[in-house]
C-alpha cells in the first residue's frame, strides 16, 4: 500500500455554548493580529461585538468583508490587504462560502485559519476543500487546501441563531454523505474509506431520526445532535475517507444549477438534497437499482417535512428555458465532474430527464406530501 496524505480534522475543536468565549485565550495563542472576514448584513453586529471581544482580549482584530462569495475577485484584494496590514492569522465568521474563502485566504498566506459557523448548513468550518465561485455565484471549481483549520469554534449559541431554513439545508448537505460516499468508494479495500462510508449510513439514520424535531426546537436535544452531525461529523467522515468519500451527482447537479441565477437564492444543501433526489432517479433508470428507487420515495417526505426541494419548480426554475436547463447538464457533466463517479455513463440530455422527474413514480397527494416553496 502506498503512502497517504490526508488533512483529517481542525487541530482543535471547541464546540458547545459558550465556544466563542472560551475560544479567546486559544486565539490568542494563534495570533495576535487577525484578519476578522465576514460577509451578509445579518452577521454585521455579531461581528462588531466579536471584534470587540478580541480587542478587549488584548488582539488587534482588522475586520474585512467578503463582497461575493467564495471569490477571486475578492481573494486576491483580501491577499494583499493582509499583506500590507502584517495580518498574523485569518479568523472567518459565517456560513459556507465564507468559511471556504477564509480558509482559501489562510492557505494562500501560509497562515492559521480559525473558523467560526454561524450555521449548521454545511460542513465547511472542518474541512481542507474550498468551493470557488464567480461573481455572479457561480461554481467554478473546487481547491484540496494543505490542512484544516487550526481551531473550529462551534458555538451552539451563535449556530441556533441561524434561520431554521438553514440546518434544514444542512441535514441535506449532510445525508448526500451516505449516497454519495457509497458510490464514490467504488467498494474500496482501504479500511478507513470502508469505516467512513459506514460512518455516513449512521450520519443519514441519525438526521432521518432528529432531523425534524432538530429543526422545529432548536436548542433541543435533537438540535444539539443534528447541529453537531451537519457542521462536525459530516466533516469526520469526509476526513478520514478523503476523495473517495465525497462527492457524486448530488454536488454535481449543485454546480450545474449554480450556472442559472434564477436559483441563486437557494442555499447550498438545497440544491444539494435535489441532487440526491436526481442521483437516485439516475440510479434507478440507468443503473436498474430498484433500491435506489425506494432509498428516493424514503427520502422525498422526510424533505418535504423539512421544506426542502422536490422539483425544479421548487427551485425557483418552473419557468426556466430549456436552454438554460440545458446548460446546467452540460456543466454537470463536464469532463472532470464528479458525476462520472457514478458506475454507468450519464448524457446531458439523461440527467435533463432526471431533473424533471425527481417524483416520477411517487403519489406525492397520496402521501400528504405538498412542498410549501413558491414556484
């Protein structure tokens, strides 16, 4: 077996209520002038008050801001602002894309990230993988960063705040685990990316089990145990299985929607969970798995209960133009998408045909399902 490499978790974890307070004096031990990055007008005062917690900390915080996401038309200007300012560590405050440009930024400057969710919408304060985008939000590509973070701060407090829409986007994210690692490891020997992969089915029973109680009492137990599944341990699995437990079709129909700014406005795990319900409708019409069927007519209530997604029109695309469909298959399939993981080859016009018919074969009436989302 040859040698490996692989950037598993953030050296430190500081995870509970509280975390953010009790994540000053490791801070401190990090730097002792941080670039503070943020981004939305919602975290404006929580920023303010943290600049202030790190300044009363005896640290010379310089706040910046993100105008896009995850973007080179703000990376660059951000590189050589912490040049010029002899900026010592990146500390980024946030959802997904912020954390990603926070650690991209750290990565870039050879120096630590500390990562602070304001979300449990993804993983993404864990990992050593940036999503790039342009700057209209579209996905460009994806960047395999030389560690993790220094220090992950969880802290519950600021994550319950968060809209319920976005742990709901979460338990998305974080479910596509198991359908996507089950494929991508290929029925691998390694010992680690068979644990991983197993790891993810428990991740997937667990958010079927809490996800809708997590989402309707946060601050609960359940919400506790959700949280911590979609903003950690989705991370742990994606560590310790590296490349081979990772993405499929499910992140590959996220990208290939990203190209249309119609669904802009739906979050990352929410077109991510319409990409599992694609990846299953794929699985079953061209690779025959009955079982990939019933996996698809499982989940479909259980995203119904949390609002997420079922069909384009949910996504905001009911009225969008066959091109433009069109274009997002092309993207999805590229030649260097991930996609291709999948065991059987996948056309654009295949994949256009499983994005309209994501509930073919289901009595969505029936079973009392009705999604809520304006079309």
């Amino acid at each position: 077996m040859a040698t490996t490499a692989q950037a598993i978790a953030p050296t430190t974890v500081l995870r509970g209520p509280g975390a953010w307070a009790d994540a000053l004096v490791p801070i401190r031990g990090l730097c002792s002038k941080p670039m503070l990055l943020g981004r939305s007008a919602a975290t404006a005062p929580l920023r303010q008050r943290l600049v202030s917690d790190l300044s009363a900390a005896g640290l010379a915080p310089l706040p910046a801001e993100l105008l896009h996401d995850c973007c080179e038309d703000d990376l660059q200007p951000l590189a050589a602002t912490a040049r010029s300012h002899a900026v010592d560590a990146v500390i980024a405050i946030g959802g997904g894309k912020v954390l990603d440009a926070g650690k991209l930024l750290a990565d870039r400057l050879g120096l630590p990230c500390i990562t602070v969710p304001t979300s449990a919408a993804t993983c993404a304060g864990w990992t050593a993988l940036a999503n790039v985008y342009s700057p209209q939000g579209a996905f460009r590509h994806d960047v395999a960063l030389r560690r993790c973070p220094e220090l992950l701060v969880f802290d519950h407090d600021l994550v319950a705040a968060a809209p319920a829409r976005t742990l709901a986007s979460g338990i998305a994210d974080a479910v596509a685990k198991w359908y996507e690692a089950s494929v991508s490891s290929g029925g691998s020997s390694d010992g680690m990316i068979q644990q991983a992969v197993q790891m993810a089915r428990v991740l997937r029973d667990q958010l079927l089990l809490d996800g809708q109680a997590a989402v309707a009492q946060p601050g609960s137990d359940a919400w506790v145990r959700v949280a911590e599944a979609c903003g950690l341990s989705a991370g742990v699995i994606g560590g310790i299985g590296g490349a081979r437990c990772r993405t499929v079709a499910a992140h590959a129909v996220h990208n290939g929607l990203t190209q249309l700014p119609a669904c802009h406005d739906q979050l990352h795990g929410e077109k991510v969970g319409f990409g599992i319900l694609v990846q299953l409708r794929l699985e079953e019409v061209l690779g025959g798995s009955q079982l990939a069927a019933q996996a698809r007519r499982q989940l479909l209530p259980f995203f119904a209960a949390l609002n997420l997604p079922l069909t384009l029109a949910d996504l905001g695309l009911a009225h969008a133009s066959l091109a433009d469909l069109q274009l997002a298959c092309d993207f999805a399939c590229r030649e260097d998408s991930d996609l291709h993981h999948l065991p059987f080859a996948v056309s654009p016009a295949e994949l256009l045909a499983a994005l309209v018919s994501t509930t073919a074969g289901c009595d969505l009436e029936a079973a009392g399902i009705a999604s809520q989302r304006p079309a």
